[in-house]
C-alpha cells in the first residue's frame, strides 16, 4: 500500500505537470485574417486595406453573373437600346435584358447584390476615411490614401443613386439611397437625391484636394484626374454642363485619342494609354467564367461564346461609317462564322487564360463629355473641335459640319458608338429623358434574337428602377414597406 | 482460462467420486441469439445444493439421479429450467436478457453506470440491432431506433452520412449537432471512417444529467459509440462476407417525352407572341411553329420534318408525318446499379489479464449514378491489460483509408449527373446524329459513337447547357477525396487506497483529405484553357488529454461514487491548395504538368478548450438515488472574461419497484422514476473560430500589392449558448419483462443564443454575432417493447418509439428574421415556412394568381386579401413548420428456431416540405429544359379550371417560391427488411467450425408519401427544402457471418 501510495504520487505530479496549461492555451489568432487595429496602425497596413477595396471591383460574388463593377455596366448596357441579345445560352443576365431582374428585391438578385457591392466598398472605403489619419506615416500617404477612399465613395454612391432613382433633374427630392460618412450598423434611411449627390460632390471635391501632387503608380488606383473624370461625369448627369465642361477637359489633360489599330485591340489592357482607370487581372485573380470577358467576349469560350452573344443593333451599326474603324468592332453581316452584327470589341489577350483588365475610365468619355457640355452651353466651336479630334482618329475622312441639335444629336450618337458596350447606357437614358425605344426588326431587338420581353418604355417608368432589397426593408429600422420604390 | 478449466476437472473429479451411484449428464449450453457456446454458465440441480459452470466451449457435465431438472442461469441471460427424464444429453439455449435492467450498464461520460441506477435520459442500440442494417455510416442506422431523435439522410453520396438531431432543434446559428464521443473521447474524426463491424454499442445521451459533464458542448445531446472488445471463453474468429445491390431509393420525377415536349413548347411560345409581343394568335401560333426549332427556339429538331412544320400552328399538334429520329434516355447513360462488398474479419478473446480485439475490413460502395464510389480499408486493435494489480492499461487504434470518387452531385452546377439528367430536355441526344436520318455520327478518331456536346459545329447550339456531355466528361474528370483518418486512445488507470482510481486519458485523431477537383482538358468547362486541376490538403489533428479521479465507497445502505477531473481539447486545421491549367496532355490531373498557375493558399485554424469537472453519485439501498454535476470550460472562441461558463445537472431517481409495497406486486419488474435539471453549453460555430474579433480578412490582394476588406465587427462581450434542459420520466419493465419502456418528457430551453443578427446591408456588414435570443423544444418520447409470442422455439418481439415535439422562439433580438423561406419570430418554430400564397388559376386567362394583403393608411394588413397575377407584390405568410410532428420507429422481429426476420417502419407525421427540385420541371417555357409530364394540366381555354398556370416562355411574374410546391412531408418507409438462418450446430461442427449465418437484407426498402409529387425526398433536410444532391439508395445484400 505504501508502495502504491509512492507510486501515484508520481503518477499525480506527472499528471499535474503535463496538464496544468497556462493561460496562453486558450488564446489563439486567425492566420488569414488581421485586426482592425493592425490594419490602421500605418499607412502600409492602410494601403493594404485600399487594395483590398479595389479587388474587389473585380471580384466575383454569390454567382456568374456579378464580378464587382463590370457586372453592373453589363446590366446598365443590356437595359439600354444597342446592345442585342443572340440567345438565351445559360442565361445569365437574360432577364436583365427582359427588365425582370430589377422587378425582384429578393436575396441573391440584381437589386439585392448591386446594393450589397456598392455599400460593402463604400464601408470600406468609411473605415479607411475613419482611421488613416492616425496611422503613422507620412502625411502625403494618408492623404493619398484617404483620397483614393474618398473617391471611391463617391463613385459608388453615383452608381446607387443611379441605379435606384430617375436620374438627378426633376427628382432631386425624390428618395434617395442611405447615406453613410462613419463606419456603422445602424440603418439610415433613405434620404433625397439631393442629400446623395451633395455628399458625391463634397468627397470628390475633398478627394481632389488631397491626391493633388500624388502619383498614380498603378492604372487601377484613382488619381487626381480620375477624380476629375469622376466629377466630370456626375456633373453631366447633374446636367451642371459648366462643371462637366471643365473638368473633363482638366481630367484628360494631354491624353491623346487612341487610334482606331487601339482600338480594336481588344479593350482588354491597361497599357492602353488612353485608359485612366482600370483593373488589372492577372490569371491567379481572374473569376473565369464569372468574368466580364466570359460575357462580353463572343471570341471566347465563355458565357457568351457559348450562346448569349452580344450584339449591336443593325440600327446602329448602319450609322458608322464604313470608313470609321470602330466598324470593324463587329461582325460585319453576311461572312461566316460568329452571328451577324457580333460585338467584337472586347476580346480577353489570350485564348488559353482568362486574365484580361476591366476598363474603368478613359479619356474618350472625357472628350464626349466636354463635346456635350460645350454643345448644351451653346459652344458649338468648340464641341464640334473636340469631338472631330476623338473621331478622327478612327475616321480620317470624318467630317461633320452641323450645328445645333444636330451637332448635339451627333455628339450623342458618336457617345454611343464610340463608349459602345462601356456601361453608359442604363444613366444616358434616364439623363436624356427620352424613354426605352429599342429597334425592331431584322438585324435588331426581337426574333429571332432572344425576346427582349420589354421593348418600349416611356421616360421616368418606375420599370427602369432596381428594387430596394427586401432585406434592408427587413433589417433596417430606418425603413417601412413604404420606401419601396414604385 | 487455464484456472477455469482446473477448477471445473477438480469439481468434475470430486463429483464422481462423491455420488458415483448417480449417472453423469452432459451438454452444451447455447446462446439463443447467434449460437455461440455460452462459458461460464451456472448449472444447478433444482431444490440441491450441488452444480456446475460450464467451460469455454459451453460444455457442462453434471451427476444427476433421475427426475432432476437442471436449473441454468448467467448474468445477461434470461434463465430456464430443463428436466432430465432418462437423457444423458442436455442441450439448452439462452435467450439474451435484454429486460434484466440490474444487469445492464449504461456508457456516460468518464465511465459507465448501472442502467437502473441512472438518472438520466439515454437510449442504446446494441451491434445486434445495429448489424441489420448494411449501411456504411453509423449515423444511418438509428433512425427509427432511438426516441426522440430526427434523422435526416443528406443525400446518398457513397460514403456519406445522415444528420441526427436529438430533442428538437437546440440552436440557429451555432451547430444543433450532436457531440460524438467514441470509446470515451470526444471525437471530430470522420463517422463513416468506422466499420459498423466493430461497433459494440451506440449511446444516445439526451437530457442534462446524462450529458452535463460534456458541459461544454453537450448541449446538442451526445452520441456515444463503444467499440468492440475481446471476451474471455474460445478465442473468436469472425469473419463477415457481405455483397450487395444499389438502386436508386427515389424515383425520378416524371417527365414529359418528345412529342409532348414540342408541342407544349410550342404552346409556350404561341402564347408568349400573342400575350406579350402582341400578336393575334393566328400569327403567333405560325410565329411559334417557325422559331419552333430556330436558333432561339429548341434548336434541335428530333423528328424527320421540317423544323417549321413539326407543329401545327392552328392545333399545336405534332405533324402526323413526323417520325422520331433520335430520344436518348440520359438517365440510362449515366447512372447504374451500384456493387456493394463489404468484408471485416475480427479475431477477439481474452485472457485474465489481458483482452484483445483486432479487425481488419473492405468496403466498396459503387454509387448509383456512374464513376461515383467509396472505397473503405479500416484496421482495429483494442488491447486492454491489468499490467499490474493495481494498474491498467489499454489502447485503442483504429486507421482508416478511403476514397470517395466523384464527388459532383451538389447544386445546379453542370457536373451533377442528377440535375443534369433530369433537368435537360427529351429531344437532346447523348450522342450526335445525322440530322436528316437520324444515325450515328461515328468520332473517326476512336471509331466510337461521337458524344454531342451542344456545340454549334456539332448539331447546333443546345440551349440547355451547351458544351456540355457529362458521359464525356465525367470519366476524364476527377472530384475525389481521399481522408485518411486514424484514432489512437490510450489509458493508464491506477487503483490506490483501496477506493480511488485515477485515469488518464490521451486520445487523438489525424484526419488527412487529399482532395482533387480536376476538369479534363479536351471537353467541358475547362477546355478553354487545357483542362484545371486543384489539389487540397486538409489536415486536422486533434488531441483530448484528461485526467479522472474517482472515489468509490459504500458505507452499508450508502452507496458513493465522487469523480473529479481535468481536460484539454486541442485542434488544429491546416488546409493547403493550389490551382494549375495547361495541361500537355490528358491522363493526370497531377499539378507538375500543368503549365500555368491559377491560385494557391493555406491557413490554419485553431480551437482549444480547457474543462475542470466533478460529479457526485448517491444512492440508498439501490433504491433512491442522487446525481450531481458541475463543470466549467474555458473556450479559445471568447474573449477575454468570458472564455469561461459554467455548466452543471442535479438529478434523482426513485426505484419504486424496489419498495416493500410493490415487492407483492410480482407483475412489476421494474419501475422507477426519474428527474433532472442541468445547463450545457454551446459554443460550435464552425469554422467562426474568432467570432469577438473584428476582422479584417486578408488575400483581397489587387495583383501584386497585399489586400484586405472588413469581413467581421467585433463583439468581445459573447459567451457561452447555454442549454437548460429538464427531463422528467419513468422506466418500467412488467410480466415477467415481456413489456418494458420508457416514457420521458422534456423541456429544453436554449439560451444566449449565438445569434447571427442581421444588419441593415447597406451599412456594409450583413452580420453581427450576438448573444440573443431563447427557444425552446419541448416533447415527450416513448419506447415500449413487447414479446406478444415468446416460447422456446418462437418468438416475436414488437419495439416502438415515437417522438414529438414543438420547437419554440421566445425571444429574438428583432421583431422578424426572415432569411430564405423562412421567418423567424417569437412565437414561431425556428423553420416555419414564410411565403407567398398560390390562390391558383385564373380560369379567366391561366395566370397564376397569388394572394396579396390590403392595406390601410398605416400600411399595416386589413385582413382583407385580393389575388393579383405579379408574384413580386404579393404578400408572405406563415405556411407551417418544416419541422415534423411525430417521428418514429417500429421493430418487428420473429425468431423462429434458426430463422430470424425483422422489419423496421420509419416515418414521420406532419411537417412541411418545399420541392424545388419539382417546381423547377414546372417552369413557364424555359428552352431545352424538361418538364414535369403535370404540365400537361396547364390552363388552355377560358373557362378552364385547373391548378397549373398556362405556360408562356419569359413569364417571370408569375413564378416564384410560394406554397403551390410546398406538401406535407409525412412519410413511412420500410428502412429495413432482413431474413437470416443460422446453421444448425451439428452442421457447423461437421464443417469444423464454431457456427454460421447467412442473411439477406433489404434498406431503405419502400417509401410511402401522401403528397407531392412523385421523386420527391421529404427526409432529404430538417429546414423541409429540396436540392440536387444525390437521392439515398435502396440496397439488397446478401451476407454470410462464419465464426470460425
């Protein structure tokens, strides 16, 4: 018995020695994941959350057919009048084109997923504004970054806004969407237009000051001119033609109109030296299927490729010169292979990887706007200058000579010629006031090309809004059944 | 053994040559059960002192004067008497004495207890109730078997298990799953990795003082599993032969055929002219028979006509000329009865000191749709040993090594043979064919028959997933996992001071998957970029070290057992994967090959608990009892100041039948009645294994430069979900045991719940995880046994058991939850439906109508409901709970001399189920996907009544999730049928083996539902939705068990 006493008495002071744990036992960290506070502690850290927002403009979330912004220029295309749908294929985007998307506010649909892209980069983009400036680095980082941040709030806000009311004139006190400056979870309600495209305005503006002076070391990082472009472009919505005249002309500078050779390169790099701002996609990065080229790129085989091509009317491929080069940008009808009238225009670098970069802002858009502006101002000299130099470039024997609402018209027409398939459509309808009117009949909208459903829609329909999701009707307390929109 | 055979040579000696006047009678006394020779079995000559033990081979021999009977008695057997007459060869049978409560012992945590001295709730099913069903997961064969249990299959992937609840659905966000503990340890390890073979005993725990000291994490109930162990007597040689049969257990919807198909197509796209593009229906209906089979129509034209002529456009009706080219039946091509081998050899036996099991086992389940298998060889030793008189020490090790090859059937994606099959159209062949004649295209480079892809340089572009062929791909492609998964549970137990024992316990699991995912590089989704192989490490270990002391002391009337102890878990992940494309050639989907890298990533996860607990066991004379325990974990997923809860039980139970004034009452074997009260704990969110920390989730990388984006907010105040949970019930076994069962009610609140509230999106978080929110299940469970028939020859043996319960929310953080079909608020199940109201018909115009709610000026409902034709503005509703009425489980089982058969019933009432997978065969006119042959009931002339909608291509309004495919999901199901014999001894011993039986069993037998469709599978989830995945299979074995 003494004996066995002995021996547990061993046995326990090994069993304690082994088990007793410290307290570190129990404290463990994740490995794929980093704290706020470490994240904000400098403006490396802060960068790297900066990139991490814009990743995810070309990430791909719940399915196919959302990729980040891309995605929601397709939709903005497809409901416009130019770009014809060949055939269901799998039929992604398929009831974009129909209108019947956005008619639905549930979970996982257009609506729901463009609100959740728009506001998780504009909580990002809150959380960088909140903390960089007590991260420690240089003020002329923090500034850089909290520029970048500001600016992407802006822009996100401009697509919301656009996306979930008629356009900005007349509806200024019509509701707007939610805005938030702070990182919150507490729901704001839906506010006024006016209250959404002021705060636009104040960060672009903030934005400008800051990234003032700073270089833009990757094409996907938004710069000063940028910035500009971005403002140009709200202001042209706001119909503040004064405002979108200078700063298109400011956000272009010195980039010269790409050549037609460029312009059927494929829209697909950031080399191009008339891109201001774009994504880069690298193969390890690139969403494969769920990627802009698998939809728009009839030349592969993607999405598109594989029965839903995309192409332009028979409309409006008839009002490009055929001495105009971005002609070729289509499959010209009656020559074999791909459908008549295919676009052609976007096409990935490789047929074997899907790496291809995502176009975000180039200085063509600029010289439109200005053109426009100038037009609408009644400075038609220099409207006429400015777009003769962009066309011209594609068309040597270009040689307009109207005035007026013509030379407006004209300018109009060359925007959709020239920024065809770049997500400008859904925004330039509701601006122009003129309602859904999408051509009928061979070579266009209807059979035998997959049914457009909606052909016609008179301007302001409630039918070109996304529906407010369900679920922030759920779980914002801000909100009642009410703030749906018509 | 050896001490045995003395004891029982010098007895024999001594009794020949005390009564040598008497003559010697001999025998073997039996199990009645499997036939095995029972040693160790008293043997007494009635109304005398004298008698015998029989010896390892079941062999007694005993001196009698004539007229004697013999009295046989062993603990765990039923006794009986036999009288000798003039014999001098007795043979007897035992019968297993399921109902000799006293006997019996129940496994709870750190340890076992007698059956009637414990105080909580549990059920156990015993290797042989378990070895009828010929099932490769554990989790699969308790349905129906246990009180108070929901089972729900999960699909028929091979190798896959079922999901059990036990008592209700205990949490909403964290995991309502069961813990698992196997052999003593919690165990993460992989179930289906386990050989049923080896399987003593399953042990469900259902109420606190059962599975309080899991505290943290036995809020869910636990399932305990027992592995065999060696016995002393002969040294057993098992070896079990076993081959089988799958076919599919669900049948397949009904779908229309090609004629059919054409001409509701053409319906569809007639109407969709007229309605919606405006055209009278004379030109819509010629519009309709000219795109019939264009390009934007159904492309494929199977019939030997003009494509603009194969319908009528005044009738609809196919051309009369028109004769079919082609109709391949995809189902025939790609799914097959599945082969079932299931072989285990286990060799066990016992000496004094030491006992030993080993066993080694194959399994190969070939699945019921084509280049879909698993394969299973596991390998075990148990080895227990008193190496000491005071010390004990044992290991137990199990391995296995599996493969589970092509793991395609989830969701809608194009590699899942099941949707696939049964989603594309009746006019779109497997292989290509001559458009004009119908024949064979031969590929002139394999000379075989050419597969279609749906490409347009092949038949035409298919609508329905083009540049697809799943015969074609599916063999070139690879989706397997291969786990490998090995536990080894060692002990060291010390006896000291006459009454303490301490034991320690080290227990460890390694789960290894190599997972391939492999897209060949000449056809299908990757052939684009010349075929995509990932490659995944998943790596888990795991290790529980604890250390138990226990004090056992009785003092007269005192009985007292004291126990307390201590316990790390620790887990650790690591997952490691990496992505290439480029492959130069086909025939390996190995990474080195491939010429360009995709992707690649690793992370670990870590998860860690520490537990300090005690527990305290009194009783008085084996007849009023207490229990009583306490623990506390400290958890890694907490922040600081709350990494700790406190979990206890307190129970009592009263043996009634052990009272004076019921001891008259011969009729009553055993009655006793129990109660108990505890908290568990809660803490399994899966993989959220930080879920206070704010955080910042990295690889959101912008090309080269390091990314992240906010993916959680913070909450360092969350603790611990708590389960409170009571349990009052009552044990009985009466006349003479023949009918014995188990009434409980409970009440189990759960607390804290770890809730994943939902955030307005547009604040850029959709959730935040917090402590809120109260339900509660409450139920009553009862088994009950019954022997209608018991003689010596036959017997028939009845086991039932049912469950209900309601599942309650009493407090949410918000008024409503509403996510998917579901709407969580107080008052509500946790799975109530909440969706639109299908009001039918318009027999006016065929639309599809819904029911939408009035409004007043506040916008609150009046009561008042119109029907309007827009899904998208009707209003939702509660529409029943998915969660089940009753469940339960009926065992019929005859024993007839060397027959046995038994059935076992499953079923469910109540409860409700939404079948997608059918609402998506009913859909408007979508080209080249099939339909349901119920759409021929669609609505066709004014006036017509009927509850199917016309159909109308592009129709989105008017389709959606309501209640038009929302059934009860009531069912029964013949989950088994099994019929065996047992060769006879004198047979077996010719052969010069010990015994043998061979059987034949049938799972998953028949399914009866009352309503919804055909092919649909009410058990497939607890939520009550439908998905793709793989239906369950019905299996027929054929087996042979010899011991040798």
């Amino acid at each position: 018995m003494k004996n066995n006493f002995k021996k547990f008495g061993f046995l326990l002071a090994g069993v304690l020695a082994v088990s007793s744990c410290k307290k570190e036992y129990l404290e463990t960290l994740p490995t794929a994941d980093v704290s706020g506070e470490t994240v904000f502690a400098t403006t490396k850290g802060a960068q790297v959350a900066l990139e991490g927002t814009y990743r995810m403009m070309y990430t791909s979330y719940t399915n196919h057919g959302n990729f980040g912004q891309k995605s929601y220029e397709i939709v903005s295309d497809l409901m416009g009048t130019d770009i014809v749908l060949h055939a269901q294929g799998y039929g992604w985007f398929n009831t974009d084109y129909q209108y019947t998307a956005n008619a639905s506010a549930a979970d996982a649909g257009r609506s729901e997923r463009i609100w959740y892209y728009y506001y998780t980069l504009i909580n990002n983009a809150n959380r960088i504004i909140a903390n960089i400036d007590n991260a420690t680095g240089t003020p002329a980082e923090r500034e850089d970054i909290k520029g970048q941040a500001l600016a992407i709030r802006a822009h996100s806000y401009f697509y919301l806004v656009n996306f979930f009311q008629q356009t900005y004139k007349g509806n200024e006190t019509k509701p707007g969407v939610p805005l938030y400056t702070t990182p919150t979870s507490v729901g704001n309600p839906r506010g006024t237009v006016q209250q959404d495209y002021t705060q636009i305005l104040a960060d672009l503006k903030q934005a400008e000051t800051l990234l003032t002076g700073k270089a833009q070391t990757v094409k996907s990082h938004i710069s000063v001119a940028v910035t500009q472009g971005i403002i140009a472009r709200v202001a042209l919505q706001m119909e503040d033609y004064a405002t979108a005249r200078d700063y298109a002309k400011k956000a272009r500078g010195t980039i010269a109109p790409m050549s037609g050779a460029t312009y059927n390169a494929g829209f697909s790099s950031t080399t191009n030296t008339e891109w201001m701002w774009g994504l880069t996609v690298n193969i390890e990065q690139a969403t494969i299927y769920a990627s802009y080229f698998s939809h728009m790129d009839n030349t592969a085989s993607g999405y598109a490729g594989l029965g839903s091509y995309k192409k332009i009317t028979k409309a409006l491929y008839d009002q490009i010169p055929a001495t105009d080069a971005r002609k070729t940008a289509f499959k010209a009808p009656g020559t074999t292979g791909l459908p008549d009238y295919t676009i052609l225009k976007f096409r990935k670098p490789s047929a074997s990887t899907w790496d291809g970069d995502y176009l975000l802002m180039r200085a063509g858009e600029m010289y439109l706007i200005e053109a426009e502006a100038s037009a609408r101002l009644g400075d038609d000299a220099n409207a006429l200058a400015v777009l003769t130099t962009l066309v011209k470039t594609k068309n040597p024997s270009y040689a307009f000579a109207g005035t007026g609402t013509a030379l407006l018209n004209e300018i109009l027409l060359q925007r959709r010629i020239e920024l065809y398939g770049e997500g400008f459509q859904l925004n330039d309808i509701k601006r122009l006031k003129q309602g859904l009117v999408r051509p009928t009949g061979a070579g266009n909208h209807g059979a035998p090309n997959f049914d457009a459903v909606t052909y016609t829609l008179p301007d302001a329909s409630p039918k070109f809004l996304m529906r407010i999701p369900q679920s922030e009707i759920n779980t914002n307390k801000s909100f009642t059944a009410a703030d749906q929109n018509p | 053994m050896k001490k045995l055979l003395q004891s029982l040579f010098l007895l024999m000696l001594f009794a020949v040559s005390a009564i040598a006047q008497e003559r010697t009678v001999t025998g073997t006394v039996k199990s009645s059960e499997d036939g095995t020779p029972l040693p160790g079995v008293t043997v007494k000559i009635k109304g005398a002192r004298t008698g015998a033990i029989t010896n390892a081979s079941g062999v007694f021999s005993i001196q009698v004067s004539s007229g004697a009977v013999l009295v046989f008695s062993s603990v765990g057997y039923e006794g009986t008497e036999a009288s000798v007459g003039n014999k001098t060869n007795v043979n007897v049978t035992l019968r297993t004495d399921a109902q000799s409560l006293d006997e019996v012992t129940v496994q709870v945590p750190y340890g076992t207890v007698k059956k009637t001295s414990f105080t909580g709730s549990e059920s156990t099913v015993n290797a042989t109730t378990l070895r009828r069903q010929q099932v490769t997961s554990v989790t699969r064969a308790l349905e129906g078997l246990v009180p108070g249990i929901v089972v729900t299959n999960g699909g028929g992937q091979p190798g896959s298990g079922a999901s059990i609840l036990i008592r209700g659905v205990g949490s909403v966000n964290a995991s309502s799953a069961p813990l698992y503990v196997l052999d003593g340890a919690v165990y993460n390890g992989s179930i289906a990795s386990l050989s049923m073979d080896d399987i003593e005993s399953v042990t469900v725990l259902k109420d606190a003082a059962a599975a309080a000291l899991y505290g943290s994490r036995g809020a869910n109930g636990v399932i305990m599993l027992k592995s065999k162990q060696g016995r002393k007597g002969t040294p057993q040689v098992n070896a079990n032969l076993r081959t089988g049969w799958s076919t599919r257990g669900i049948p397949e919807y009904d779908r229309l055929g090609s004629k059919d198909y054409y001409e509701m197509m053409w319906e569809a796209t007639r109407n969709r002219l007229q309605l919606a593009s405006g055209q009278t229906r004379a030109v819509a209906g010629q519009n309709a028979s000219n795109v019939l089979t264009g390009a934007n129509g159904l492309v494929y034209n199977a019939y030997n006509v003009p494509g603009n002529t194969l319908v009528d456009p005044t009738t609809g009706k196919l051309n009369p000329n028109a004769q079919l080219l082609w109709e391949d039946n995809w189902s025939d091509v790609l799914f097959q009865t599945g082969k079932r081998q299931d072989f285990n050899l286990n060799i066990s036996g016992a000496s004094d000191k030491t006992d030993y099991y080993v066993s080694m086992g194959y399994l190969k389940e070939e699945g019921t749709a084509k280049f879909t298998d698993y394969e299973r060889y596991n390998i075990r030793l148990n080895l227990n040993s008193q190496v000491r008189n005071w010390l004990k020490a044992g290991v137990s090790m199990d391995g296995a090594l599996t493969d589970q090859a092509n793991n395609v059937a989830t969701g809608t994606a194009t590699t899942n043979p099941f949707y696939y099959s049964r989603m594309m159209g009746p006019i779109y062949p497997v292989y290509q064919r001559n458009l004009t004649t119908g024949a064979y295209i031969v590929d002139p480079a394999t000379g075989q028959n050419a597969l279609d892809y749906g490409k347009a340089n092949q038949m035409g572009l298919r609508p329905y997933a083009p540049n697809s062929n799943l015969l074609g791909t599916l063999p070139l492609d690879d989706r397997s996992t291969k786990p490998f998964n090995i536990n080894a549970n060692t002990y060291l137990e010390a006896t000291f001071l006459k009454d303490f024992k301490l034991r320690s316990t080290l227990a460890s699991t390694y789960y290894d998957a190599y997972a391939t995912t492999f897209q060949n590089s000449l056809f299908g989704d990757a052939d684009n970029v010349a075929g995509r192989s990932t490659k995944q490490m998943n790596r888990q270990f795991t290790y529980t070290f604890n250390q138990v002391l226990t004090w056992n002391k009785s003092f007269g009337d005192h009985n007292l057992t004291v126990l307390a102890g201590h316990e790390n878990y620790f887990f650790r992940q690591n997952v490691l994967s990496a992505t290439r494309t480029g492959f130069p050639f086909p025939g390996t989907s190995e990474l080195a090959p491939a010429a360009t890298p995709e992707a690649s990533t690793s992370y670990q996860y870590d998860h860690r608990i520490e537990a300090y607990f005690s527990r305290v066991d009194y009783n008085f004379q084996n007849k009023y009892f207490v229990s009583g325990s306490f623990r506390t974990d400290g958890g890694s997923r907490f922040a600081d100041g709350h990494k700790w809860g406190q979990f206890y039980s307190a129970s009592a139970a009263w043996r009634l039948s052990q009272e004076n004034f019921l001891k008259s009452a011969t009729w009553i074997n055993e009655l006793k009645l129990k109660a108990s009260y505890g908290e568990q704990g809660n803490e399994d969110l899966g993989t959220n294994y930080y879920p206070t920390l704010s955080l910042y989730q990295l690889g959101n990388n912008n090309v080269n430069a390091p990314g992240a984006l906010i993916n959680s907010l913070a909450n360092p105040d969350l603790v611990w979900e708590k389960s409170k949970n009571a349990n009052i019930g009552v044990d009985f076994a009466m006349f003479n045991n023949r009918l014995s069962g188990t009434v409980e009610v409970y009440n189990r609140v759960s607390d804290n719940l770890l809730f994943p509230v939902p955030l307005p999106l547009s604040t850029g978080i959709s959730t935040i995880t917090q402590n809120i929110g109260t339900l509660y299940n409450r139920g009553i469970d009862v088994s009950l046994g019954y022997s209608p028939v018991r003689t010596s020859n036959f017997e028939w043996r009845v086991d039932l058991n049912l469950t209900h319960f309601k599942n309650k929310i009493t407090k949410l953080p918000q008024e409503e939850l509403i996510s998917g079909t579901k709407k969580l608020m107080v008052g509500k199940s946790i799975y109530d439906f909440w969706i639109k109201e299908y009001a039918g018909v318009d027999p006016a115009n065929g639309d599809a109508l819904y029911y939408q709610d009035k409004l007043d000026a506040a916008g609150k409902p009046t009561g008042e409901r119109i029907t309007i034709n827009n899904i998208n503005n009707a209003s939702f509703y509660y529409k029943g709970t998915s969660l089940p009425n009753i469940t339960g489980g009926l065992t019929n089982t005859f024993t007839y001399k060397e027959f046995d058969l038994s059935f076992l019933f499953t079923g469910q009432q109540g409860g409700k189920f939404y079948d997608g997978n059918y609402a998506g065969l009913m859909h408007v006119g979508s080209y080249g996907t099939a339909w349901s042959t119920d759409i021929l009931n669609r609505w066709t002339t004014p006036g017509q009544v009927t509850d199917v909608p016309r159909v109308q291509n592009a129709l989105a309004t008017q389709s959606g999730v309501s209640t038009r495919f929302l059934y009860n999901a009531s069912f029964v199901n013949l989950k088994n049928a099994s019929i065996g014999y047992r060769m006879p001894k004198r047979w077996a011993t010719t052969l010069g083996i010990q015994g043998a039986r061979i059987f034949g069993t049938v799972d998953n037998a028949k399914l009866w539902t009352f309503d919804g469709p055909k092919g649909m599978d009410p058990q497939r989830s607890i939520t009550g939705v439908s998905d793709y995945t793989y239906p369950i299979y019905r299996t027929f074995t054929l087996g042979l068990n010899v011991n040798l």
